[in-house]
C-alpha cells in the first residue's frame, strides 16, 4: 500500500508509491554526453577567455598568474548590483526594485572536471569561496537574502557545460524560506529543540538512511524525501548560518559532498542535479531554531499536474533503498 510521509523540515506531504516504486538501478539514466575536452576554444569560462566575461571580483591561482577559480558578475544577471531597494504598490500590485547580486563561480580551468570528478582538496576551495562570496554579498545593507548553488545539466536549468556555480542575492526574503523559518520557530516553541538537530538525531539513530557520517556531518536521503535520492548534508554543530563553518568543518563537507556526488556520478550515471546551500543571514548565527544545511536534488523525475495542483510530492522510490544503494557504490 501506498505511504504518505510528513517532510517536518519542508512541511511537505511526500507519497511514497511502493506498488510504483523502482529499484534504485532502475533510475540509472543512459550515460549522458558530458564534454570530454577539458578546452573549449569557444567558451568563455575557458582560460584565455577572460574577455569575455565581465571583470572578476575574486580569484585564486599559483604564483605564475595562472587561475584555479575565478568569480566574475553574471554577464546576464537576474539581478542588478546598481539603484536602491524601492518599494512601489498601486493597488494591489506591489513590486520592488531589481536589486542585488549575481555572481557566477567558474569552479576550474578544465571544461570537463566537475566536483564529482575533482580532488577534495578542489571541493574544500570552492567552499572557501562560498563562505567568503556569502560574507562578502551581506556586507551590503540592500541584500535580504543570499542564495548559492549549483545547476548540473540541461534538466537542471544549466546553459553553459564548463563548471560553474552561482550566488543570487536579493533584496526579498523569498516566501518558501520564510516559511521554513517560521515552521522551524514554532517547532522550537514546542519543544525547546532545533527542528534539524532533532531530524538529525533520528535519521543517526535510525540509521537505514544514511549514506555518510562523520565527526561534523551527516550526509542521508531524508524519510519523506520529496523525489528519488533526494540528499541532505547536516552540519552536527547547530549553527543558524553557513558563514559560521569552520576550517575543520569545510574540510569534512567536502568530503561528505565530493563524495556522495561521486557516487551519483557513478552509480546513476552522471544525473542532471541541483544543489542548493539552505542558510540564514550572518547576523542571525545566535537564534536556537533555524540550522543551514545543503540540499542535493537529482533530476531523475518530472514534477506533473498532481504536484503542482497539490504541493505534495509522489516519489517512486523507497529513501531506504536509494541510501543503500549509495553506501554500497564504490567511488575509488
């Protein structure tokens, strides 16, 4: 019989189809074509392209000028990093001016290595970079809420194939995140817990779910995950926001997140995916209720009228099943 599982963080209903349900090898794609030159003469993230991207406003090489990751404005922002946040409302039409940032990470020199394929060591860099693009977009008091993350193949929303990672800042709190926060402070109202230590100290107690554990992570696929293999990354530590990781922190996740899309990579052949880090603002690393977190999401399914019609999820796979099939994937 079918399942209906509560996401507690998410606050989402998830049907867990297990009549519809399929082997966690039976969502292995056909091996996509994935560029296999690591230069591309014609893209622009290529090394000895800089011109064509707008001036970087970060960057990391070796003592011969040569670049490892640089950080350049989108040349097509969603967002402008000029003007004031203004607020207009005529009637009940309210909008606010298209203000914030824009910046996209290109992640390494070579067209082909993405984080799957990379070193850890490469990983702990990019998320050097993203703590400081993160404490660096807050440092200006017209940005509400920053927002990094990483989109992995055409079904994922990616229109250029070099690897690349973006941050948008703007100057809204967006709705879904408020709503999480909120949910999240009434959970602490209830209870005096964090919702997130609390889920975390399920799924470690469980144990069925989880695909990475270690001294400052938990990386599992949640028990009402919203779609196949949907994965989490828990920081043990409580910490409401990112820009608090430490550098024995950022060399554990990324471990946890080399690793585990290493294992996507090779146990479902290189699946479009998204990832997106989950955190407040630096200001708010006090508060009890809300705890950062980064959220991977293959794109193995297609969400259809049912879910848009009712907010809540069908996933055909069973959590349990997929995390096994994780653990037992080799990455060497």
């Amino acid at each position: 019989m079918p399942e209906l599982r509560l996401n507690l963080i998410t606050r989402e209903w998830v049907i867990i189809a297990k009549e519809r349900a399929r082997r966690p090898e039976d969502f292995k794609g056909i091996p996509l074509r994935r560029p296999q030159a690591d230069y591309l003469k014609a893209c622009p993230f290529c090394p000895g392209n800089e011109d064509k991207t707008p001036p970087e406003v970060f960057c990391v090489g070796d003592a011969e000028g040569r670049w490892r990751v640089r950080v350049v404005p989108n040349k097509f922002a969603a967002l402008s990093d000029t003007g004031e946040v203004k607020r207009t409302r005529v009637g009940v039409k309210n909008m606010v001016a298209g203000v914030g940032r824009h910046e996209v990470i290109i992640e390494t020199p070579l067209h082909n290595l993405n984080p799957a394929l990379m070193e850890p060591s490469h990983v702990e860099e990019l998320i050097h970079i993203y703590k400081n693009r993160f404490l660096d977009a807050y440092l200006d008091p017209r940005v509400e809420h920053v927002i990094i993350f990483r989109n992995h193949g055409e079904r994922a929303g990616t229109s250029l194939e070099h690897p690349h990672s973006q941050l948008i800042a703007t100057p809204v709190v967006p709705v879904q995140f408020r709503d999480r926060v909120m949910a999240a402070m009434h959970y602490f109202d209830d209870t005096g817990e964090c919702m997130v230590c609390d889920v975390l100290k399920s799924e470690l107690e469980d144990g069925s779910r989880v695909i990475f554990d270690s001294e400052h992570f938990l990386t599992f696929i949640p028990f009402a995950a919203l779609s196949p293999f949907h994965t989490w990354i828990f920081p043990k530590r409580h910490s409401a926001t990112f820009s608090t990781i430490t550098e024995p922190e950022i060399k554990d996740l990324s471990l946890h997140l080399q690793g585990v899309l290493a294992k996507l990579h090779r146990g479902l052949n290189d699946p479009d995916y998204n990832f997106v880090l989950r955190s407040s603002r630096p200001k708010d690393a006090g508060n009890d209720y809300c705890h950062w977190y980064l959220s991977i999401i293959p794109r193995l399914t297609r969400t259809a009228g049912f879910e848009m019609g009712s907010g809540m999820y069908i996933n055909t796979s069973l959590p349990e099943e997929s995390a096994e099939f994780l653990r037992s994937t080799p990455i060497d």
